[in-house]
C-alpha cells in the first residue's frame, strides 16, 4: 500500500506513507520523508533513513540499519552490524552485537565515534559517563564503588604497565601513584620501567621469554560465505572471504567503512561475484569492472578515501 507522493510499495504486505518513501522488503514499512525499507519485516521513519537489513530499524535524521535486527536511531547514525544498535549524533556499530552512542563530540573535530570489535560497547560523551552506583568489573560483586576482577592494563610514561593484584590508597590525593600501595603483585615489565613520583616500587621484575613456534596464523583470517549476498563490516577488515556459492554473489559495500578497510575476496565456485557499491559509496577500478572473472579468481577490496575504495585483481564487466 502507497500512501502520499511520490511514494513506492512493491513488496508483499509492505507499506510506503509520507513523500518519496519506499518499501520493497516483504512486511516492511517505510514512512516519513525520503525514507527506504529494503529489507524484509524491517521499519523505517523520520527523514532520510534506510533500512536494508531484514528485521531492522532505522529513524529520526539520515539513519542506516544495515544487517539483521540492527536498529539505528539519532542523528547519522550506522547500525551495520547483526543485532547491533546505534544512537545518538554520528555514532557506528559496525560489528555483529555491538552498541555505539555518541552526543557527537567527536563529530565536530571531523572524527566519528564507532566500534572496532564484536560485541563492543561504546560510549562518546563530551560530558563523561556517570555512574550513581557501585560498578563492578569482572564480578558482580560491587560492594565499593570500584571492584575489578582480572588483569588491569595502563599505558603511561612511554610503558605498559600490567596489575595482577590488589590495590588500596591511602587518600584521595590523584596527582600520582605514590599514594598507592599494592598488597601482592608481580610485573611482567621486560626492559621499561615504571614512575612512582618519587616512591620505590618493591616486588619481583619478571622478564617475558617467547619459546621457539609461539606465533601461529590465525583460521580467523579466512571467512566463509556460502550465501549469495553479504554486506561488509569492519570485522571483515584484514580477512580473506570465500564465496562457495553456485549461483550468482552480491557482495556490497556499505558507507561508513573506515579509510584503510581492505578484504581479499575469493570465489571459489562457480557463482560469479558482483561488488556493489552502497549509497554514498564509490568504487573505482579498472575499466569500471567489478565482478571477479572466474572460479578460483581473486579480488582485493581497498579504501582509499572516505567512502572511497578500490577494486582490483582478476575482474570482468
């Protein structure tokens, strides 16, 4: 059903209302001004948004959900990862269960403020995070107002400095470390050193050793994609991705990727792979190609520039 002007719904069951809207996913809803409901079950609002993930939402101002339950909401906002969600002004969940929120601070200085691991949680507030509780990190056992269970990590005066151990202090005085005593400790500190303010730290200085075979390639590198359409994210960056399909691949690239995203793309079956660029999304290569030639060809994914990739290797029109 196509309510108001301008707009399109193609879909079974779907539903376009307001101006310039459009929804083609089964069961998807699009509403307001200039907005897209691609993806089937998926729900769309506000001005400029898009939903292209199936069972995605995205509203408010020029929001993007892009994979599988992913909600965006806010002001330019990406949910690109599955079941990720992002909110605020410029904030990105780019991997799978990831939370992204930003009151735009980093937006003004030209940076964005976005998630860089799976099931990443991120915070960007210009005003800090205030918590009224006790916090607990490690255990739920939060007795006082900071309890951490597990290693804790400090980078300061060019080192890096790793407790494994309990600390107390003696004041509230902040302005070193020499209020601090710790009860056990041991430091794995190799050849740096550490500055106490004048104080003299106590306690064994181990030095790490690497036995012979201790780096290994990781399996992770390589991807697996038996499906016929994949939409990037920034946890394929670095990877090498199989497509093992027989029919025909759409490999799309979404805006938002980071400068410096690369991925190596390799088909190895007989289903040929297209790479399609996203909205806001350039793809130069040579010739205009972007589909990889054959069985066992390969591809290289590079950007470049904001929202700017290269394309290169075995490729066809």
């Amino acid at each position: 059903m196509a309510l108001g002007n301008n707009t399109i719904a193609r879909a079974n069951n779907s539903v376009a209302v307001g101006f310039a809207t459009v929804a083609i996913g089964d069961q998807s809803y699009a509403e307001g001004n200039d907005t897209r409901a691609l993806g089937n079950n998926c729900h769309t609002e506000g001005y400029q948004t898009s939903a292209f993930g199936n069972e995605s939402h995205a509203e408010s101002f020029r929001t993007r959900a892009s994979a599988f339950a992913s909600h965006a909401e806010g002001i330019e906002t990406v949910a690109g990862g599955v079941a990720s969600h992002a909110a605020g002004v410029n904030a990105r969940a780019l991997q799978d269960y990831t939370y992204a929120w930003s009151d735009g601070n980093l937006w003004t200085a030209g940076n964005t403020a976005q998630t860089t691991r799976t099931g990443q949680y991120m915070v960007s507030a210009s005003g800090g995070v205030f918590l009224p509780g006790n916090v607990g990190i490690g255990t739920d056992n939060n007795s006082n107002a900071l309890t951490v269970v597990g290693l804790i990590s400090t980078a300061n005066y060019g080192t890096s400095l790793d407790w494994n151990s309990t600390y107390t202090t003696t004041n509230n005085n902040s302005a070193g470390w020499s209020n601090w005593s710790t009860v056990s400790a041991s430091y794995a500190l190799g050849s740096q050193y550490v500055k106490l303010s004048g104080d003299t730290m106590t306690g064994t200085l181990i030095t790490p050793t690497v036995s012979a075979g201790a780096y290994t390639v990781s399996s992770n590198f390589v991807i697996a994609d038996t499906g016929t359409s994949r939409i990037f994210s920034f946890s394929d960056n670095g990877k090498c991705i199989t497509f093992s399909n027989t029919t025909p691949v759409t490999a799309s690239v979404p805006e938002g990727l980071p400068v410096g995203f690369n991925a190596l793309l390799l088909q190895i079956n007989t289903g040929q792979v297209f790479v399609s660029a996203g909205p806001g999304v350039t793809i130069n290569s040579d010739g205009g190609k972007r589909k990889i030639a054959s069985q066992h060809s390969t591809a290289s994914l590079i950007s470049y520039a904001s929202n700017t990739f290269n394309l290169a290797g075995n490729l066809t029109t």
